[in-house]
C-alpha cells in the first residue's frame, strides 16, 4: 500500500474541494454578466455539456489512477508528485480566477495538460494488464487530456479571456 500517496494526497484533495467550493460560492455571489464572463467560451449549452461530461470521466480516471497507485508496492514516488500537483495546480487555479489573472490561469491549466499527459502515460507504463478496469482508466484518463487541452484550455480560456475584453472595451467606451 502507497501510503504516503494516501497521506497527502486524501488531504490534498479535500483542500482541493474546499477550494473550489469558495470558487462556487464567488461566482453565485457574481452579477448575471460577470457569471457569462467567468464562464466563458462554454455559456452555450452544447460546450457546456461537453464540458460536464468530459469532467465527470475525468473525475472518475483520476479517482481510479489514485486508487490504482495507492494499492502499489513499493511506493512510486512519481505518482505522489503528480497528485499533489495538479490538486495545488488547481488550487492555484480558483484563485487565480477568483482574482482575474490571466496569465496565471493559463500557466495553471498548461501545468495541468502536462499532469494529465505524463498521468496517462505513466499508468500506461506501470499497469499493463488488459482488466475492465485499467481499460476505463486509460480511456478516462485520454478524456482528461481532452478536458484539459481542448475544453478548458481551448474553449473555456479562449472565451474568458474573449468575454473579459469585450468587458474591458465596453467599461472604456461607455464610462459611468
């Protein structure tokens, strides 16, 4: 048993949770255009519903890597580092959208490909065997490139960062 990968990274992902809580909890308390901004290139249903599934397979091949990596023995030191990333990855990420910087947004969701990247190839490498499980794992785990790379990075950044200077240009243009 990887304890230590269990040691961190159950915690790890409880801050990971209480963090995007405040992330939920800042955006209902956003007016009607700020929620469409901070929503971005996925306020249109059909991306938005790409977006939900994609993150919900996402969710469950990375819950099912942790638990395959927690069960390994001996501990592998490189898994331990990857969990603990991205869930700081992505702590840094709420903030840095709570606080509207989008160079850092873009530096926390290209640290997170790069997570899900070395994620998929790495089990590939340690888990081998051809079980319903593994087989669900890798293709959920190819979905959290996709999610990563094309819905959040693409559509999502794409589109908030669009919607922001749209926001910008009308505050100049039409000042109160």
């Amino acid at each position: 048993m990887n304890l230590f990968l269990l040691y961190l990274g159950i915690p790890a992902a409880f801050l990971v949770c209480l963090s995007e809580a405040r992330v939920a909890l800042w955006l209902s308390r956003q007016t009607a255009e700020d929620k469409r901004i901070a929503w971005g290139g996925l306020f249109q249903p059909v991306p938005f519903w790409i977006w939900c599934c994609t993150f919900v397979l996402s969710c469950f091949g990375c819950i099912s890597t942790f638990v395959l990596f927690a069960t390994l023995e001996p501990s592998e030191l490189f898994s331990i580092v990857l969990f603990v990333l991205m869930n700081v990855s992505y702590m840094v990420l709420g903030d840095a959208l709570t606080q509207k910087h989008v160079r850092l947004v873009a530096h926390c969701l290209d640290v997170n490909i790069a997570i899900f990247v070395a994620l998929f190839v790495y089990t590939l490498l340690v888990f081998r065997k051809n079980t319903g499980l593994l087989v669900g794992t890798h293709l959920c785990n190819a979905v959290s490139i996709f999610h990563a790379l094309v819905v959040e990075r693409m559509w999502w950044f794409r589109g908030w960062v669009v919607a922001k200077q749209e926001e910008y240009a009308d505050e100049f243009l039409n000042p109160e």
